[in-house]
C-alpha cells in the first residue's frame, strides 16, 4: 500500500545548533576488522553512567532476550559514473553523475558535474576504469543543482550489468577526498543483510554485522528483521538552511512486508524492544508506525524527525556518527534530546571514536520521559 511522503518536525531549531568541530584525524578512512570489533558508545539519558563505551560485539549482552533488531538490506549500486560529453564544434567535458532515483527500465536522475556544462539533448559515454567498458546517455531534462535526467542506451537487467560494470562505488566524499576507491570497497560497502538493489549510499550501522554476532544474538533470543529502504544521494548532505523549517528531505522508496509487520507488533506485545540498525531503518519504521502499531507499508517518505518529536514505535537506535549540520545528527538529539547528543559527541571525539560510515557506533536509548 502506497504511503504518503512525510515532513515530521514538531518544533524548528537553528541548523546551528548541530554543528561541531571533528579533527580531521577522526574519520574513518577503511573499517575496522573484524567488523564487530568497532567501538560501541552506549548511551542511556538520565541513568548512570549515562555515557559508557563498549564495543558492537557486546551487543547480544546490550540486549535482553525477546527484543527484536531490523536491519536494512538494501544493496549499493555503483553508481558513480565518470564520462566524456562530447558536442559537435565545442570541447570534450569530463563528467561525473550520481545516480539516485530510478525512473525506469531505461532512465536515472542523477546528480551531473560540472552541471552548468550540461544541457538538454547532450550525449555522454561512460567508461570503466581500465577503458574495457562503455555506457551511453542522453540528457533528457535538467533540473536545479545540477540534478539531470538520464537515458541510457540499454534497459531493464542489461543496463543494471552495464552500470555494475562502468560505475563505482559511491563512497562519502570525505573518504573520496582523502584516498582512492579500490576493490576492496566493493565488499567493505556492504552489509551483510545487502539483497534488495538501489541505494547510492549504504546504511551504515549495518556494516557492523557479521554471521558471527547475528549468531551470538540469535543465540540470546534476540530477532533480526528485515525492512528495505533505498538511500538517496541527499540523505546524509549537510543541511543549508538556517533553520530546520527550511529544509526539505529527498523522498526515498522504502517497504516493510506484512510479515514483518506482524512480528514486530508481536515483539512489543510481550514487552520486547524494537531496536533499529541503522537511522534509514528508524525513519521507515516511523514512518509505517499508526498508532502504535506497524502495518504493511511501500512508497516514498521525507520523513523529517528533529527534536521535539515523538517516536511512534521504536525503543532503540543504533548508529554511526554523522556529520555536522546534517539531518542524522537531528535525528540523533530528538531520540536521546539535544544536549545527550551534545555530550555523547563530545565524548566520541574525546576518547578517540571514529567517524562517518567506516566508523565505531552508538547505541541511543531514548529519553526516559519518553
């Protein structure tokens, strides 16, 4: 059933306000191996200790038996493709394109660079990187911000082989800008749980999860559940409006099946907790949420979830550390309350956590008037 895009903002804060300043020694350029042997900032407003650091394998003692996980398992497309617009009597341009959301079997949107170069009507070929593979597009429409509708020449599973062969892996511009992609990111940008295609970004609390912790849970009686929600290019940009009122999330297409729902629900009826992997999960969740109840839910959200407003179903988050200003952070101080993440962030960088989507992670429970 088809849902409704949301906007959920229940008071306007300064974008300001979420700023901070993070050595640039603090982020993290590869993973940690084994993954679960990142760091784990267990925060708990109100308790004491309120901040105690742990690490992702002690999750299955974190958590009690009886409480659920949801994961997302959306897959990474490589969907940066880097090209050449060649145009009759004008010179070569190098291109970039971001693909972010699918129109159909044949057309993307896509981010483009330099996109004050490109018009409608332009051809652009794109090449793997060792030449041995091609790709054409034609700009059909452009939008603002260099955002442009791609046609491609092949269609359906014949383009989704040509784009596995020509793109790269997206990886986050502050990891883009300190070294190169290579091969190994093509495993290390995924999560294990990765089977649905089309995301341009991973969920990256995910890719903390190995078969050998999924069992140490199980074993504890903790469920893993699965939604899907694929990640736009917008999700984790900086906010640039000065106040959250101004800002407008990118819609992206998430589902949560029937039988989820069910076990979910049946989770919380016997007192059990809902703990999302992930702010993309906890945004699909909430937006599912009626009531206190999930139900079967597909379609786009921009769910927007800032201080001040009130979690429909979930009980728990866990998640890596985000950028400044972005609406990740926002999300983090209105589940734990804005000076908890405040002083949680503060810690992290203190005590030497690393950032960003190769990172350690936290693991929020809510304020306890909620």
């Amino acid at each position: 059933m088809p849902g409704p895009a949301l906007l959920l903002t229940e008071q306007a804060m300064r974008v300001d306000l979420f700023d901070f300043d993070l050595p640039p020694e603090r982020i993290a350029l590869r993973p940690v191996e084994p993954r679960e042997a990142a760091r784990l900032l267990v925060v708990r407003p109100g308790m004491a200790p309120e901040l105690e650091d742990r690490h992702v394998g002690d999750l299955p003692q974190l958590l009690a038996p009886g409480d659920a996980l949801v994961v997302n398992d959306t897959r990474v497309l490589p969907a940066r493709l880097d090209g050449i617009r060649s145009r009759a009597g004008g010179s070569d341009v190098r291109v970039e394109a971001m693909l972010h959301k699918r129109l159909g079997a044949d057309s993307w949107l896509a981010l483009a660079r330099p996109g004050k170069r490109l018009a409608s009507g332009d051809v652009i070929l794109f090449r793997s990187e060792d030449g041995a593979a091609t790709l054409a597009a034609t700009i059909v429409a452009k939008g603002e911000g260099g955002e442009v509708t791609l046609r491609f020449e092949a269609a359906g599973a014949a383009l989704d082989e040509a784009v596995a062969h020509v793109g790269h892996m997206p990886l986050p511009p502050y990891i883009a800008a300190r070294r190169a992609e290579d091969a190994q990111d093509r495993a290390d940008y995924q999560t294990m749980f990765a089977t649905a295609e089309g995301s341009v970004a991973a969920p990256t609390a995910g890719l903390h999860f190995t078969p050998t912790l999924t069992d140490c849970l199980t074993q504890r009686g903790v469920e893993l559940h699965r939604v899907t929600l694929h990640v736009g290019a917008g999700t984790f940009l900086p906010v640039k409006a000065e106040d959250t009122a101004g800002h407008r999330m990118h819609a992206e297409w998430g589902e949560v099946s029937a039988a989820t729902a069910e076990a979910l629900n049946a989770v919380k009826a016997r007192g059990g907790r809902v703990v999302t992997v992930g702010s993309t999960a906890t945004r699909l969740i909430e937006s599912a949420a009626v009531s206190g109840r999930l139900a079967a839910w597909q379609g786009e959200t921009d769910i927007f979830i800032t201080p001040g407003y009130r979690f429909r179903f979930i009980d728990a988050m866990m998640t890596n550390f985000h950028l400044p200003r972005s609406t990740l952070v926002m999300l983090v101080a209105a589940l734990v309350g804005h000076e908890t993440q405040k002083r949680a962030y503060a810690h992290a960088i203190d005590a030497g956590y690393r950032f960003y989507s190769y990172g350690d992670a936290c693991l929020l429970f809510p304020e306890r008037s909620r």
